[in-house]
C-alpha cells in the first residue's frame, strides 16, 4: 500500500489536500515533510523551473536555428505557462500532470527548439507520482512520448511550422532513455518519500506508547497510594465517630492513626506528581517503597483492625528497585481488599523465595466475603486489574480467586535484573 498516496480503501488521496484525507495517505501534518511543505503554494521552485526553461530554451534556440522554429512570444508563454501549473502540484497533482504534457505537446508541435522546455512536465510527473497519482502521470508521460514519435516520423513536414523538426531514428533511443530515466526517477523518489513517512510515523506510535506506558504507571501508583491510604482513614474514622464520646482514648488512637497516614499518602502523591511534572527533576526525597517496608504496612493494617501475619520461606535476596516496588504494591493492594471487602480480622502475607529466579508472593484471608459498602461501585474498582498489569509488565503471573472460604492472591514477580527497567521507582 502506498504510504505517500493511497489511501486505506484502495483509493488515492493527495497529502497535502487538505483535513479530509487519510490518516495512511501521506506524512502526518506534524511531519518534517509536512512542514516544509503546507505553507502555501511552492513559488520558490515554480519560478526556479520557469527561470531554466526560458535561459536554456533560449540559449538552445541560437545553435538550432534555421532547423527550428524561433521562440516568438506564443513560444515563450507555453515556456511560461508549464512552472505556472507547477504552483498548484499539491493540491492538484492530476490536473497540473496532464495540463503539463499538453503545454509540453503543444511546444513541439509549434517546432520551437528544444532545450530544457520538459522540466515542469518532468516535476510535474514526479509530484504526482508521489501523491498516488499514478496513472495520470504515466499516461501523461505516454502521450508525450507519443506525441514526440508522430511528430518526428508520422506528421509531414509540409504541414508543421519550420522545417527539420524530426531528429532522426537514432537520437530517439536517447528520447526514450530520458523517458524511462525521468519514470525511475520518480519512483524512487516515492518510494524515498514513504519511507520517510513510515519512519515518522513509526517515531510518532513509539512516543505515544512511551507516553500511554507511563501514563499508565503512573495511574497505577495513584491507586494504589490513595485506595489503601483513604480506605484506612474511612474506616479509622468510623471507629473515631463511634468511641469518641465513650472511648475517648481510642479515639484519639484512631485520629492519630489517621494523620500518619493521610500524612504518609500526601507525601507519595507529591512524589508522583512532581514526577508528572517534571520527568527530569532530581531524584525524590522518599525511598521507594519496598519489602522492607512489610512491618509498616502490617502496623498499618493492625490499626484498621487487620491482625497481618508475615512468613518467609527461603533466604531473602536484594530485589530490583521496580520488583520490590511491585511486591510492596500487591500486598498493599491485597491487604486494602481484605479490609474493605472481608469480614475477616487475620490475613497472611507469604514470601517464597526458594525459587532463584523469581519471588512468589501470596496474600491469604480466610473470609469470609463482607456485605458491600452502599457507596461501593458495583462491579468492584481497578485493584486486581492493577495488580495483574504490574505482574504482568515485569513478565511474571497473577492468580486471585476464592480459597476454602476465603480469598487469596498469588504473584510471581522475575527477579532477573534485565526486568528492572520496566518498572520505573514511582
């Protein structure tokens, strides 16, 4: 499929035709091509081509002369006309290709001296090939070539002006190279301008999936803080509200549990926002979160009424900064779950490390499965979706479902430092 005019439907489409045209027609219009080449018509390179057509025309008439006819006004504006047709080549490739050849005809059939009075044919051509105008072009160039063999051998000479206009059988084997040089030429010219335009829009896929990635990552770290951080000060604020006239004490634990973590959520949100902000700045104040900060969580948990057991099985190793990270979001993530959706108070975190090459973490509650909140979404929100998209990104699996009575998930996270570089320190 042609990149630089054909369009997805099998139809062509100039790309410089305005907004109506294909996304696969051309350059995107943010394209260097594209910039160069949408402010207006090409003025520039039409009157270049005028300027050598009429200095060489006329240059070539004084060493043909009597053989041709002398250019005389009408032979100067057909000189003139062709580089004025060149000005509206973008817009128009069809037109202008054909309108040039008639001009071209028009010049040898008058028997003005040769010269370079083909040059706004030849860019014409090659403009319209370019944008998908294929078919114009070769026929256009076809009836050229045509047109210049009945002038040479068929027509009388009696009947065209001047005399000698044929140039005999020999010198048309150099016409018809420079026929099949000029169709080459244009060619490789399109096929150098798709090229181009694959290449950009190559650049521009990579960019915009670049940017999607980290959008997404970013996303994710966004819900993870404040799903666990807010579900914590929900449920800490019910229990304030109930023993703030009987128990004050408690209550007090409770609003102190609060503050350490709206405290401790607005901190990573400002980290992951500056990030957002400023993908260059220095690096953030903060570690990023990790294994060896289970014990906070567990506290954390503790607090909301969540009894968190912690076990490890095999010998820790050092973890990638991204795979720790990942590890630390899943129980998080997990144990925000059994807080919100299980009537549960025990859950279970197990770190397996006796595989060398990967980590397998496991969140276990016994259940069971709590009443929905009234404000609760139905259908449930985006923590195993968010879960399994960081599984997954490292290139390790997630598990999550029911387990005798109650809900476990298992994560198994590469521990391999060539994953590392997926997953950015949030």
């Amino acid at each position: 499929m042609s990149v630089g005019g054909t369009s997805p439907t099998g139809g062509t489409h100039d790309p410089g035709s305005g907004p109506g045209r294909d996304a696969g027609s051309g350059p995107a219009w943010g394209s260097p091509w594209a910039r160069a080449h949408r402010g207006g018509p090409p003025v520039a390179s039409a009157l270049l081509v005028c300027v050598l057509q009429l200095v060489g025309s006329a240059g070539a008439a004084r060493h043909q002369a009597p053989h041709r006819v002398p250019l005389d006004p009408l032979g100067y504006l057909l000189l003139v006309l062709g580089p004025a047709l060149l000005l509206l080549r973008r817009r128009h490739p069809g037109p202008v290709v054909v309108g040039t050849a008639a001009v071209t005809l028009g010049y040898l059939a008058a028997g003005y001296p040769y010269g370079p009075f083909f040059a706004a044919f030849a860019v014409a051509y090659c403009a319209a090939v370019r944008r998908g105008r294929r078919r114009a072009a070769v026929l256009s160039l076809l009836a050229v070539y045509a047109g210049h063999l009945l002038l040479a051998f068929a027509v009388p000479r009696r009947w065209l002006r001047g005399a000698g206009q044929g140039l005999g059988f020999w010198p048309e084997f150099g016409v018809t190279a420079l026929a099949l040089l000029l169709a080459a030429v244009a060619e490789l010219l399109r096929f150098r301008h798709e090229q181009a335009a694959a290449r950009y829009a190559a650049r521009q896929a990579a960019r915009r999936r670049r940017v999607d990635e980290e959008r997404l990552r970013m996303a994710r770290e966004l819900h993870d803080i404040l799903a666990h951080s807010i579900s914590l000060i929900h449920l800490q604020a019910g229990v304030a509200l109930e023993l703030i006239d009987d128990r004050p004490e408690q209550a007090r634990q409770a609003l102190v549990t609060i503050k350490a973590a709206s405290k401790e959520a607005l901190g990573e949100v400002r980290q992951v926002l500056g990030t957002l902000r400023d993908p260059d700045a220095a690096a953030p104040r903060t570690p990023t979160p990790g294994l060896d900060r289970l014990p906070e969580l567990a506290e954390q948990a503790r607090h909301a009424g969540l009894a968190v057991t912690v076990r490890t099985v095999g010998e820790p190793r050092a973890l990638p900064t991204g795979v720790g990270l990942a590890a630390f979001r899943i129980v998080q993530e997990a144990l925000t779950n059994v807080i919100r959706h299980s009537a549960a108070r025990r859950a279970e975190v197990l770190l397996d490390w006796q595989d060398p090459t990967a980590l397998a973490v496991t969140v276990t509650d016994p259940g069971p499965a709590a009443a929905p909140d009234a404000g609760d979404p139905a259908g449930g929100g985006n923590g195993l979706a968010g879960m399994r998209e960081r599984t997954q990104g490292l290139g390790g699996t997630l598990a999550a479902g029911p387990q005798a009575g109650g809900f476990q998930v298992r994560a198994e996270l590469p521990i391999a430092g060539a994953f590392d570089h997926r997953e950015g320190d949030g």
